[in-house]
C-alpha cells in the first residue's frame, strides 16, 4: 500500500514541475539557512575558543578600577604597580607568574620607512605567560631590564613595513629620538579575541619602555598579567590576588576593590554567551524560513485536493480506504519538503566547505547537521501536510462527484 502511494505522489508532483518547483523553494531556503547557522556557528565557537586559549596558559588579567566608598563613586581610577605584581607573585600560592604591562601607540622609523604601531613594555614572564615566542632572533635578559637596555622585539606586521622580506634581527629603528637594535622577530600570532592584530607591534623591556618610549608615574602599570599554578586553581588565584591587592592598596572594608580580576575562563564564557545568543537568533530566523515554506507546501496541497475532487470521490466511491486516501497526500507534501530538504542540505553544505576554507574555520557539515535537516524537512511536510490531506480524506464522495459535474 504504501509503495503505491509513493509512488502516485511522485507522479502527482511530476505532473506539476513548476509548482512542485517554486514550493520547494521554501524548504530549500529554509533548510539550507540551518545548516548554514549550525555549521558555522560551531566553526565560529570553534574559533573564539581557539583565541581565547591563545591568550596564555591559565592567565588572569588585573585592571585597575574606579572604587565606591559609602555608594560613593571614587574621583581617581585605582593605580596598579610593578611591586603589586611583585607581590602577588611571591605571595599568591596559586600563582606561578605575573608580567606588568605598558602599552602606548607611536611611530617607529627604520631607513626612510616608517609605521604606526603598538608599543609594550613588559617583562620576560610576559612571554611565557601569554605563550608567545620568536621565529628567530634571541629575548632580552634580566640585565637588559635593570640597565634599560635599547633593544627590542618585531612583531611580523611591522616588521613587513620595515624591512620588507629582509631579516630585521641586528637592524636599528628609531623610537622618538633613541636608537633601538632589533633582537629578535615574534613568531605570527594573527588576530587575538579582543580583535587587534598580535602581530603589529613593538616589544621592549618595561624599564626601557618607561625611560625611553612613555615616561609614566614611578612604577605605575596599565594592567598585570597573571599565570595559575593550573586550571583549576583559577578561581582559587583570583581570590588571592584580590585580598593581596586590597591589603597593599589599604582599602577599608567599606570601600569597594580599586580593581578588577578576570579569568580567560570568563573571557571565554562571555564570548561563547555571546555566539549562542547570535546562533539562537539566526536559527530563528531559518526556522521562519522553514514556517514559511511549511506554507507554502500546506496551499499547494489544498490546491491539488481542489483539483483533484472528482479523482478523491471517484476513489471512494469504489471502496478506497479514506486511510489511503490521507497517506497519499501525506506523502506528496513530505515528497515535497524532503527534496527541498535534501538540496537545501547540499547547497548548504557547499557554502559552508567554501567559507570554511576561506575564513580557515574548522566549519563542516557533520552527520547529525545532515539528520537535523532532513528530519525537520520531512516532519514539516508531515505538519503542514496533514490538514489538506485529512480535508482530501473526509470528503464525502458523492458531493464530490457532484461537485465536479
């Protein structure tokens, strides 16, 4: 029985190919756009987690923070110190390392070219902190930090803008009115989760940094990075630091922290809040999508019940089962969202495989993505199917005989 009823519905859509046509379009749309959801925002938090892991092992950031006291609102911004890093890292157990940090933009000069960059100054627990390391050259030393050396480090941006494809290691730039020799090339870092480029800047010790780039208040940072012993003792070297700073910063216990600690556990939490609220939001526009061309397979299903009377009466009328009159309408709808699911699968698909090799995501259709799309293809042709067809079974044959003379 139902082989045949297959069989009549593929041959009831075939009579009509181009209104078969335009409402598979519907479901081809929609179902297409739920791949396209799915598969790239898996990719896209693939990605984000990528960076953020690339933010170091383990780190914690300390900003500093305007502080309340008796609701309040401070009238400076807390001050964070190199002897705060200092002293965190020799007195927070679950702390293995901390790195100041300074940041400014200015230009750098070397022969007649000149770029616009990032300068940081730091010291070297930054790179191991935060991971990164040369593609050749050499790091500075603790020497270099306690005399102020003039020697720094090249991101490949800014190298590139230099110096071209010649190797910049040994080569003078000038800074303001200081010589600095290049040392060492970073190795290619690319975009970091905060969305600047890692690979344009300029790197020196923060004593040099302090006395040649930005003269600052004596020993002031903008920032201190920090590395926990392990993972799970993030939470634990969060609550340390804290109560080390409070204590150095002689803050009463009224008056709220003059800084901040964040996790790049928090890091990545926030950004993969953020990509499921955009997924939830598009999936609900590819489910209107599917809604939509749920539709337009319900009117072309009460069209083909209205053109086709006299065939349903006729059929009753010698005995057919109301049951086999129903499932064949079933079927023409599911017919119908299933081809369009299945080619909004592959069109899906290939837009994927192609974005993902352009943007270099790990984005791919997997084997549940292809059980999804079909599923909900076809229970949407069941869904809006069944009206019409339950209409088509229950007419009464002799009316529908009559209706059609």
């Amino acid at each position: 029985m139902i082989p045949m009823a297959l069989r009549s519905a593929w041959l009831a859509v075939l009579r009509h190919k181009l209104r078969s046509a335009l409402t598979v379009l519907g479901i081809f749309i929609g179902t297409a756009s739920v791949v396209l959801v799915i598969a790239l925002s898996s990719g896209a938090s693939a990605q984000v987690s990528g960076q953020v892991d690339a933010l170091g092992t383990n780190v914690l950031f300390i900003f500093p923070q305007a502080s309340q006291s008796s609701g309040v609102r401070g009238k400076s911004i807390g001050r964070l110190t190199e002897n705060d890093a200092l002293a965190i890292a020799r007195e927070a157990p679950s702390i293995q390392s901390t790195a100041p940090y300074l940041e400014t933009r200015s230009q750098v000069i070397a022969d007649k070219k000149n770029a616009q960059t990032v300068f940081i100054g730091s010291t070297l627990n930054y790179f191991k902190i935060r991971g990164f390391s040369l593609s050749h050259g050499e790091l500075w030393t603790l020497q270099d930090e306690h005399i102020k050396a003039r020697v720094c480090l090249l991101g490949p941006t800014v190298a590139d803008t230099l110096f071209g494809p010649a190797d910049p290691v040994g080569r003078t730039v000038r800074i303001g009115r200081h010589a600095f020799r290049v040392i060492g090339l970073l190795a290619r870092r690319g975009t970091s989760p905060f969305g600047e480029d890692e690979d344009d800047r300029v790197m020196m010790p923060i004593g040099t940094f302090r006395g040649r780039v930005q003269p600052t208040s004596p020993g002031r940072v903008d920032f201190i990075l920090a590395s926990a012993t392990t993972a799970d003792a993030t939470s634990r070297a969060s609550k340390q630091v804290a109560e080390i700073i409070r204590q150095r910063h002689r803050l009463a216990h009224d008056r709220d922290n003059d800084f901040v600690v964040r996790t790049q556990a928090e890091f990545k939490e926030k950004q993969e809040a953020i990509a499921d609220m955009l997924s939830m939001l598009l999936l609900g526009i590819a489910g209107v999508s599917l809604v939509v061309g749920g539709i337009g397979v319900m009117n072309v299903m009460l069209v083909s019940v209205a053109e086709r009377i006299a065939e349903i009466g006729l059929r009753l009328a010698v005995g057919a089962p109301r049951s086999a009159i129903r499932n064949q309408f079933i079927f023409e709808a599911v017919l119908l969202s299933f081809v369009g699911g299945l080619l909004g699968l592959l069109a899906g698909g290939g837009i994927v495989v192609a974005v993902a090799r352009a943007l270099s995501w790990s984005a791919s259709v997997t084997p549940g993505m292809v059980g999804l799309a079909l599923g909900t293809s076809t229970v949407v042709g069941v869904v809006f199917g069944y009206w019409p067809a339950h209409a088509a079974s229950n007419l009464d044959p002799i009316t529908a005989l009559r209706r059609d003379s």
